[in-house]
C-alpha cells in the first residue's frame, strides 16, 4: 500500500471512529490535543496523525491502533478477546545491541512499526508501573 492510500484510509477511518460519538471535527481535534487544521487534515488523507493523537484516541476512545492502521481486528479494544500471554520459551534468545540497532533502523523507515513499538511501549509501562518504577529506580542507583 502506497503512503497515499494509507493516509486515505487512515483519514476515512477516523472519520468512522468520529461520526458515533458526535464530535465535529473541532471538538475532536480539542479531544486529541491536536491542531484543529491538522485534524482536518487527518481526515482528508493529507498527513498521518501525531504519535499523541493515536496515543489519545486508544486510551481516550478505546481505538485500536491494529484497526486504524493496519487494519487488522475490530475498531475498539473492548471487542478484542483477552488472551494470557504466553510464558517465552526458555531458549529465547536474549536480545543484543545487534537486535536493538536493527529495530532502531527498521522504525526509522517503517512509520507503522514505529507507532505500533510505540504504542506498546506506553500500554507497557502503563500496564506494569511497578516494573518500570523499580527497573527505573535501580538504574539511578547504579
């Protein structure tokens, strides 16, 4: 899919999303924190929407970022089915320097991959604050 298509499809997709819950385009942009201009912008396809408005409108909406731009599963968290992550297998690799620069590269070319790392990574420490407040506790220490 070509960046035009996307965009496209990314804009009639927050139009979608908008339209049940009675927002015109302003009140929304007010909603996302965003520029009114840009959120027009966002639905007519003519730039992608900032890694805070997609932040917002999950955690806000229950918008799934799978659904808006990927579209991958239903269009609200709620619908997904809870599965128990597995446990990793024991003979995981770890991962190295090598494994992290590459990531690095790829989310530097791969916008989706990017917002997708992204979006995981503050469900992540949202999820697991503690994790994250003792792992951030014994780096200052160290």
């Amino acid at each position: 899919m070509d960046r035009k298509t996307l965009l496209k499809d990314v804009g009639d997709k927050l139009r979608k999303a908008r339209k049940p819950l009675k927002y015109s385009q302003n009140e929304m942009a007010d909603r996302l924190d965003a520029y009114r201009t840009s959120y027009h912008r966002y639905e007519r396809g003519e730039t992608s929407p900032q890694l805070t408005a997609l932040y917002e409108l999950a955690k806000t909406f229950d918008i799934s970022l799978d659904w808006l731009i990927a579209d991958k599963g239903p269009m609200y968290f709620k619908e997904k089915e809870v599965k128990e992550k597995p446990e990793p297998a024991a003979d995981t690799p770890q991962t190295t320097q090598e494994d992290i620069k590459e990531l690095i590269e790829h989310m530097e070319q791969i916008p989706l991959l990017r917002y997708e790392v992204l979006v995981m990574f503050h469900k992540f420490k949202e999820d697991r604050k503690e994790i994250v407040e003792t792992a951030m506790k014994n780096k200052v220490k160290k």
